[in-house]
C-alpha cells in the first residue's frame, strides 16, 4: 500500500480540462455575484427619484449590503467547513438570487433594504468559498494567475449589470434589473452536478472513493491505484492570537496593511455606488452614466490580470504603492471635463487600482505573514477592509449632500488612495528577519 499526498499530487498537477471547469463554474459564479452587488450603483438614480431619496438616505441604503457582506463572510466560511464548500456555495448562491428578485418587488426604501442585507449575507458568503475552492484545486505554478483570472468574473458580473442597465432601465424599470437575477437559479442543477466538492472535506468525511476519482481527474497521468492511502498533511497553526500580528517587528506593516484595505474598499465601494449618480449630475444621460460603469469595471478586470503578472515579477507591495497613486490621480482627473474617449480611458485606469488592486491586496497579505498566524492576519484585514465597503457609499451619500463641486467629490474619492500609497511604501520596507511559520516574508 502506497501513501499519497493528496496537496503533493494537486501542486504538481498540469493543467487539465478539469481545471477549466473549476475555474469556468467559480468564475461564472463570481460573475453572477458582482451583478447582484454592483446592481444598486446601476438602479441608484433612478430609486432616488422614484422615492424622493436624499444623497446621504441613498448612501445609508447602499451599505445594508455591504452590512449583510461583512457578517455572511463570517458566518458561511466556518459553515461550509462543517458541511462542505459545494453545499455552501450552493446555499449562498440561492441566497443572494432569491432575495435579488424580491428586491424587484420592494415597495419602500425599508423594504428594500431589508432585501439587500439578506442578498449581502449570501454575497459576502459565496466569494470565500469559492477562492478557497479554487485555490485548492488550482496546480501550484499556476495558482495566482487562475485566481486572478476566476476573480475577473466580479468585474465582469459589474460589466453585465451596467449592460443590462443600459437596455432595461429606460424600457422596463429599475425592477426588472432585479428580476433578471432569477435567470441564474436556473443553472442550480448544473452548478449542483458538475462543480466538484473539496477533496479534503470528502477525506475528512471518509469519502475516500470519491476524493480517489476527482484526483485521478485532477492528474490524469499519475497512476493512483485503488488501494493507495490518501493522506492530507496539513500545516497545524498554533493557535495564534491577534496580538502575534504586532510581534516580531511586524506591528506597523500590519497597520498599514490595515489602512490599505480600508482605503481600497471605499474608494470600491464609493465608485461603484456614486459613478453614474455623479456623471448624471455632471450632465450626462443615464445611459452614459451607466457606460462608464461598464468601463470602470472593465478596468478592474485587466487591472486583476495585470497586477498579478506584475506582482509575481517584481516586488508586490511597491507594485500595488504604484496602482494606488495611479488611482489617486485617475480619480481626481474625473471630475474635470475631458474629451470622452480620455474620460472612458481614466475611468477604466481608475477601476484597474482600485477594484483591481483588491486581489494584490489579498496576495500581500498572504505573503506577509508566516504560515502559522496567515489566517488569522487575512481575516483581520478583510474584516478592516469591509468597514471600509461599508463607508464608502455613506461618504458619497453625505459628499453629495453638501452639494460640493463635481471636482471636490471625485478629489475626496481620491483622498483614500493617496494614503493607501502611502501606506504600502511602509510594507514594502525589508521584512525583519522571524521565527520559521511566524514571519514576515516579503
């Protein structure tokens, strides 16, 4: 009887047509997921008017998602440890569809909302499990890039909901735009059939046979014999308390990593929510308002790809130094009047550092900290991160509130970006030398 290492055998995979439907189904999830969370950036002029919203009631309106984002990502990421990530994702994804469509049928700001927390809970709760999907099929020389290229759905699900916008908008209302969510539930079946559960959940449930079958689709080469012992050798963190990410010279690396996140997700968030509000006051029609969402996220999409390859060549943290002041001046330039072919250009430049530079965020932290305190480091700065989601439409609520200049609103939007540059230059400071699985590795 032969021992097998089960990460061994999937870190040294090629790349096969079974990766491709990792990816394929993940991504095709991640896109469902950005249509229905950029959706209200979509819908938001026209619900002011309907409703006789004010800027800041509008802001407070958008956040209830980002509310329900922050509390399913800790809720349904331990939940699908104890019943699997397929079931997992499978429940979220029902989730934040189901409560999409009855977000159709609101008929007061209250009722709305109400909606849009329950759709968050499955939002925020369906993004883990499926990068953690990902990253556990997905071979090891290419584990970055296929993340980065799974993590393009978000953008494209914001590209969709902004192109359905443009059509359905002016011909059938805002709550068509929400009903349009139900054509996903229809691929549940499929999602059900063909997306594979974690191996390690199967082995940890004994479900040997059927962890044996996905690795021989995982590595069609290798030759696994019916009676090999699988093994799952897994690095045992120790346990690591908060305090540790402030330890060993690395205090003021993870406040600034803090910081980052924080700043990264509102000028995200306050995009994504304010974009075509903004545009529509500058004097634009609300299908031009709705373009340039389109191409903010467009941006994001190449500017994910494109950092990754630039990050895994050069040194990370300066890399994403230079998108965020890439984002600060792309930002402050939107509220200028520009030719509109240079608009649609710093508009996409825009979303490529800001929505783009979410995942090198991700990948810093990550190799930032040592094996033994990573989970407990990504956490925290994720959980700083949403705070930061969560402001980001309240600010641009209470900026337009105050009736500022077109300039004075994106130049506030670019504020954040500024700090977060500033920030990343003092994680790019050589790491100190630490105790092996604890330390700094950047």
């Amino acid at each position: 009887m032969r021992k097998l290492d089960v990460h061994a055998t999937i870190d040294d995979a090629r790349f096969t047509p079974f990766h491709w439907m990792v990816m394929g189904w993940c991504a095709l999830l991640l896109i469902f997921d950005g249509y229905d969370l950029f959706i209200y950036g979509v819908v938001l002029p026209v619900l002011m008017k309907e409703w006789g919203l004010t800027p800041l009631e509008a802001g407070a309106l958008g956040s209830y998602a980002l509310f329900g984002m922050m509390f399913g990502a800790l809720f349904f990421g331990p939940l699908a440890d104890c019943i699997g990530r397929k079931r997992g994702i499978a429940i979220c994804f029902v989730l934040f569809s189901g409560f999409t469509v009855l977000n159709g049928l609101a008929r007061n700001p209250t009722e709305f909302g109400i909606c849009r927390f329950m759709a968050g809970l499955g939002i925020g709760g369906l993004m883990p499990n499926v990068v953690a999907l990902m990253n556990e099929y997905a071979p090891k020389r290419l584990r970055s890039t296929l993340v980065a290229i799974m993590f393009s759905g978000y953008s494209l699900g914001g590209m969709l909901s902004a192109g359905v916008g443009i059509y359905m908008l002016p011909r059938f209302g805002w709550e068509a735009m929400f009903f349009a969510a139900a054509v996903p539930l229809l691929l549940l079946p499929l999602i059900l059939w063909y997306l594979p559960e974690s191996v390690g959940f199967l082995l940890r449930q004994g479900r040997t046979e059927q962890a044996r079958a996905i690795l021989r689709k995982v590595d069609p080469q290798r030759e696994l014999r019916d009676d090999d012992l699988l093994e799952l050798v897994e690095v045992k963190a120790q346990g690591a308390p908060v305090l540790e990410l402030f330890r060993e010279g690395r205090a003021l690396r993870t406040l600034m990593l803090w910081i980052a996140f924080f700043c990264c997700l509102l000028m995200v968030y306050a995009l994504s929510s304010w974009l075509p509000k903004l545009m529509a006051n500058a004097g634009y029609s609300l299908g031009s308002s709705l373009s340039f969402l389109l191409a903010l996220n467009l941006g994001g999409m190449f500017g994910a790809i494109a950092g990754g390859f630039l990050g895994d060549r050069f040194n990370l943290p300066r890399v994403v130094a230079a998108f965020f002041i890439v984002a600060a001046l792309s930002i402050s330039l939107l509220g200028f009047k520009s030719p509109t072919p240079l608009l649609y250009l710093l508009i996409g430049i825009a979303g490529a550092t800001t929505i783009g530079t979410q995942i090198l965020l991700y990948a810093t932290a990550a190799q930032f900290y040592g094996l033994a305190i990573r989970s407990t480091g990504l956490g925290w700065a994720s959980g700083i991160g949403r705070n930061g989601a969560i402001v980001g439409p309240l600010l641009g609520g209470a900026l337009l509130g105050i009736n500022l200049p077109l300039q004075l609103n994106f130049m506030a939007f670019a504020i954040p970006g500024a700090i977060a540059a500033l920030a990343m230059c003092f994680v790019s400071l050589r790491a100190p030398q630490a105790a092996p699985l604890a330390g700094a590795r950047l």
